[in-house]
C-alpha cells in the first residue's frame, strides 16, 4: 500500500515539474541588464520580445569610462525596428558632451541614465543642441550623478549644461523634451537660475538669520540662513483675495535607475520617463503651504495622494504619490520636497508659499542622498 | 443536522484537513477561492453545530465582513480607482473597500473552520498526535485550547456558591457589588494559576513525555483513513502546486489583477472546492449508507 501511495505522488511531482518548466524557452533574460554589444545595435526581434512581454529591460554601455544605461519600458514600443543605442561621450569644460550613434527618431521614448564617475554639485541640467535646449536633464544619485534624460527625437550631438550655466530665454520647453499630453499651455521651466538671489517684495515671511543652535519644539534642526523659517498650520492665514503663482512638478526618475528594488506590483505604475507631473504653473493664495497646493493639484490633476498628520513634526507626511509609496523601492525610499533648490528641513505644511517659488516634488531611494540633498541626518 | 462522521476518522486525517483548509484559506486572497472557502466552511458548521451556527453567522459574521468592508478604507488609501475624498484630503479608492471586503470573508472563513476544528479535534485527539513529538507544547496547547470553556464553567460554580452566602453580584450598592465582582475575580485567577499547576503535576507523576511511555489509544488507522490520506495528499501537493503557479494569484494594491480563468487554472478551483467540501461529502455518504442499512431490517 505505502508503495502504491509513494510512486502516485511522485508521479505527480514529475508531472508538475514539467508543467512548470515548459513556460521558459526565451533566449534572452530581460530581467537582467543586457550588455550593448560592439556596435551597439539592438535587433528588432529583442524589441518586439520587449514589446510582447510588457517588460522593462535595460541595457548597458560604455564610453571611455563614463557608463551609460537605457531603459526600455515594453508599453512605449509602437512600431520597432533595429536600433543603435551606443553613445560617444566626452567631458567638456562645463558638462558633458553626447553623440548618438543612431541618426533617426527611435519612434518610442526611451530613458538614457549616464552614470558620471564624480558628483555633480548642480540641481538640474539641460541638453542643449547648439543654442537651441532639446532635452531637459533629471540628476539623481548618491555618491556620483546619474543624469537621467527622456530621449525620443535624436539630435545628432548635444552637450549636457547645468541649468544656472546658461540663460532662462533658452530652455527647452517641456512639452516638446518630455513628450508630455497634458497641460501643454501651463507648463513652464527651469526659470530658476536666479531663485537663490533675493527676498521678493510681497514676501512677509521670517527668514532664518542662521544663529539659532538648538531644535524648535518640532524637532526641526536650526533652520540655514537665509531660508525661511517654518510658519506653523494653525498660524497660517489664508487670504484668497491675493493669489499668486508657483510652478510644482512631481517626478520618480530614482526609481528608474533603482528598478530593481521596486515593488514588482508597482512597476506599472511608473512612468517611462519618470515625470509624473511636469513643471506646472499652479495658482495659490497667500499663506497657503506646499502641503494645501500639492494637495489641490493632485486633486485638480487627478493624481493619487496618501498623507498622514505627524503632531511631532505638526505637519502632513507624505506617504505616497501616484501609489508610490514610502519604503517601495527599498528601506530608503520616500518622497521629499524641495524648494527654490533647497530641501527644507521641516514639513511640507510648515513650508508658507511665496510667489514665483519652484516646488520639486522628488522620489527618493536613498534617503535623499540621490536627489541632491545636501548634509547629513 | 446530520451525525458527523468525519470527526470519527484518524486524528491525523482530521488535523491534516484542517492544516490544509485553514492554511489555503489564509494564504489564497482570489474572490473565487475565497468564495469556496467560505461556502464549505458554512455548510460544514452548519452540518456540525447546526441552527447555533446559522444564528453566528448571521449576528457575528455578516456584521464582521461589512464592517471591515468600511473600516478598512478609512485607514488604507493605497488604489488607482479614487471614488472621492475624505475630509482630510486622502482619497477613497475602490480597491480598499474590495480589499476590506476579501480581509472580512477570510476572518469570517476563519472563524468558522476554527469553530469546527475545536469541535472535531477534541483535546484527547490532539494530545493523541503531537503527544509524543511535543510533550510539553501540545500540553500547553491542549491546556489553553480547554481553558476558556473550563473557566467559565468554574466561573458559574463559584458565583452561585458565592450567591448562597449572600454575596450576590446582582444585588447591592455599586461599591458592595464591584467588590463581590472583584473578589470572585480574584479567585478565579487563584482557581486558574493553581489547576494548570495541579494538571502539569498531576501529568508528570503519571510520567508524561518519558520515553518508553504507551498511551491508550481508540484510534486505528484502517482502509478507509488510507484512501482518506491519499485523497487529501493529493489535494494538498496539487493545490501548493496551484498556488506556486500563480493559479490563484491576485492582486488589490495598486489595482485590482488577477489570474485568467481559464482551463488551466478552473482544475485548481476545482479540487479546491472538492478538498473543502470532503466532509460533508463524507457525512452524507456515511447518512445514506445508515438509512439503506436501517431500511433492509
């Protein structure tokens, strides 16, 4: 009998297994980083795999000893045909000079992450052709840069600069770069270069003279000078005779250099190009704070938000955005806002609004190591 | 309400079915499967305890799944599909409330197979299996698994003797009533600490889990426990197979997905409904063999 019951269930195991193994056959892991190859051509047969498989595959390249890696999202492909993604890239004196090989459009938008061997102390970047701005440039990373740039036309040659190298009237536009459906009329960029200069006129916020040495009540460390000081909630008058504007933009490119450590189940939800709003004029009125607008625009935009209320910090904590959570693409992982190039060190409902600021809301992998924040916990 | 003959198999076949109901009930979260579950689960306590059973589920259970339902979106706004907006700002998603509603039936499920699993594996049974593997933790197991019925039935005793007396919980000023209450506390807990003392002691002068120990035992393996085993083996490796190929997956967060039912996956619901559903089988099967037995005399 025992016999009878042991040669039945391993039968069954047999069959099992075979059912299991049957599913993989493909040649090539799209779940591994794919190497370029010499000539750097990726047939049309791996991108229809890409395509067919709904998968994100990554491939990787060198140039002198610069690394670069493109990212491929199955969902963008349309119609493929062979391409060639190898780069040429040279340091320049300013920034970083790129030559493509490939001369015509991809025809689908691809993310391009050059990895710099140095960290690049700048808040953002564009690629300019000649004069003209043709890609706008995301820099994460911890230790070294990654300058992540959503690539769709292809411009023979670009040389990568810092935003405060060259002047606003030139910037891209961002509908054009970030291949964008929406809000085409409203987006506005990078006009920043000269935010870190001067206290506006209609400004009655305190600003920090940089003396204080210990905590306030909110555990907020000592505020830098020169920053604004936190205004708490419960203080902040909001007078909706005065309106202004600010420009907000949500973005995740971190995850796309980190997709390994993402939550499977999210991945979906990440866009190719790592923008989840682009830089959006925002009307707001006075003494409201960047939680009260983030909270309207992702209402206004349709764009899901999670916050929860902190009594420690008397401030909203933002737990996710777009379904991206805190803690989804590994332990240090989390969304933070910054301002004007700054990432203040209190929360966003203590953050009072003036006009003209620039708010960045960006997705974190590394405690904000990454994004470009600067000192430590 | 039929005679339950399941619970007259092998312990090791009644601890084996459980193992497996209750752990596919906890680890599989499609609607389907849940859905099965649910409905053996029902039919098998209602089979056992009868009328009490339907009376829980609908004062408890229904209750319990619509309340989840609601709480859970109050504290989880995880999902793409926002309905609306509370008052603070976060949204209202669609896949929280389904979530909230798949969290409740696997509560209700739950409860009912543990319900049936304390009237099938009755202590003698569970001390039968594991007390020779695990003296001491099936002890423990088989001691905290009586407490609460033993407690309250020491409960009633001591209340009414304390009534005779006079010290009555229903009578008196508020102070003299909580003070009756508090005393007839305090020597349950005195009651409590002494009878586990009292059986642990009384266990080991009988040389429980010494090696070399026999333990009386009615229960014998026979034909019927083997084909039993093998039926429930089947199920299980099957089903484990089911659930390592995804046959059962779904997903709530951050939109709802889910494995196509197709004529590769239907086989796994299949045989899950048919793993639930064996006792009840089992007990009508033994019923109608009993009526044709009782007709021909």
């Amino acid at each position: 009998m025992m016999k009878r019951i042991i040669s039945l269930f391993l039968t069954l195991i047999l069959l099992l297994s075979f059912t299991a193994c049957s599913g993989n056959f493909a040649q090539v892991d799209l779940k591994e980083p794919i190497v370029l190859s010499e000539d750097g051509i990726v047939e049309k047969n791996v991108l229809d795999k890409i395509k067919n498989e709904n998968a994100i595959a990554t491939f990787t390249g060198k140039s002198g000893d610069i690394k670069y890696e493109w990212t491929i999202f199955g969902s963008d492909l349309a119609d493929t045909r062979d391409v060639n993604l190898s780069l040429v890239l040279e340091e320049t004196e300013k920034g970083i000079k790129v030559k493509f090989s490939e001369t015509e459009d991809l025809g689908f938008p691809a993310l391009l992450s050059i990895h710099l061997n140095e960290r690049w102390k700048v808040d953002g970047a564009t690629a300019f052709d000649g004069d003209t701005a043709v890609y706008s440039v995301s820099i994460t990373g911890s230790k070294t840069s990654i300058l992540n740039i959503s690539v769709n036309k292809i411009v023979a040659e670009c040389e990568i600069l810092p935003d405060n190298e060259k002047a606003p009237e030139s910037t891209p536009s961002t509908e054009s770069s970030l291949n964008d459906k929406d809000d085409k009329n409203d987006t506005e960029t990078n006009k920043t270069d000269d935010y870190l200069s001067d206290v506006k006129d209609n400004d009655d916020r305190v600003y920090s003279d940089g003396n204080a040495t210990d905590q306030d009540k909110y555990k907020t460390d000592p505020v830098p000078e020169g920053k604004p000081m936190p205004v708490e909630p419960e203080d902040q008058e909001i007078d909706k005779k005065k309106s202004y504007t600010c420009t907000f933009s949500i973005e995740c490119s971190t995850i796309l250099n980190n997709l390994a450590d993402l939550d499977p189940d999210k991945r979906e939800l990440v866009p190719s190009n790592g923008v989840i709003l682009a830089p959006t004029k925002v009307t707001f009125y006075e003494g409201e704070s960047v939680f009260d607008v983030l909270q309207r625009v992702c209402k206004e935009k349709g764009i899901h938000l999670e916050s929860s209320w902190t009594p420690i910090y008397n401030s909203a904590y933002i737990e996710g955005i777009h379904n991206l959570y805190e803690f989804d693409c590994g332990e240090l992982s989390g969304w933070m806002y910054r301002v004007n190039g700054w990432y203040p060190n209190y929360g966003c409902s203590r953050y009072q609004l003036a006009d003209g600021e620039v708010v960045e809301w960006r997705y974190t992998c590394d405690l904000g190591n990454d994004v470009g924040r600067e000192g430590t916990w | 309400m039929i005679r339950d003959s399941f619970s007259e198999y092998h312990p090791f076949n009644n601890f084996l079915y459980f193992a497996l109901v209750i752990g596919f009930s906890l680890a599989l979260n499609h609607p389907l499967a849940q859905g099965i579950a649910l409905v053996c689960a029902c039919t098998y306590a209602i089979s056992i305890d009868g009328k009490k059973s339907v009376l829980f589920l609908l004062k408890y259970c229904l209750p319990m799944v619509i309340l989840t339902a609601f709480i859970n979106p109050a504290f989880n706004h995880e999902g793409t599909t926002i309905l609306l907006y509370f008052s603070n700002g976060n949204p209202l998603t669609l896949e929280s409330i389904l979530y909230g509603f798949s969290a409740g039936v696997m509560l209700v499920t739950l409860l009912l197979w543990f319900s049936s699993f304390n009237r099938v594996m009755t202590s003698d049974k569970f001390i039968y299996l594991f007390g020779k593997v695990i003296p001491a933790l099936s002890l423990v197991l088989s001691m905290s698994l009586r407490f609460v019925p033993k407690f309250k039935a020491q409960m009633s005793t001591v209340t009414e003797a304390q009534r005779s007396i006079g010290r009555d919980v229903s009578n008196g000023s508020l102070w003299q009533r909580t003070k009756t209450a508090i005393l007839i506390f305090s020597i349950m807990i005195t009651w409590a600490l002494e009878n586990a003392i009292e059986t642990a002691d009384s266990m080991k002068s009988r040389g429980y889990g010494q090696k070399g120990r026999t333990a009386f035992s009615i229960y014998r393996f026979d034909e019927r426990d083997q084909y039993t085993l093998i039926w429930l083996g089947f199920c299980g490796l099957f089903l484990l197979s089911g659930t390592l190929l995804s046959a059962f997956g779904f997903r709530y967060f951050p939109n709802v997905r889910y494995a196509a039912l197709d004529m590769t996956t239907i086989p796994f619901y299949c045989v899950y409904f048919a793993l639930c559903i064996t006792p009840v089988v089992l007990n009508i099967k033994e019923e109608r063999k009993w009526k044709t037995l009782v007709s021909k005399m």
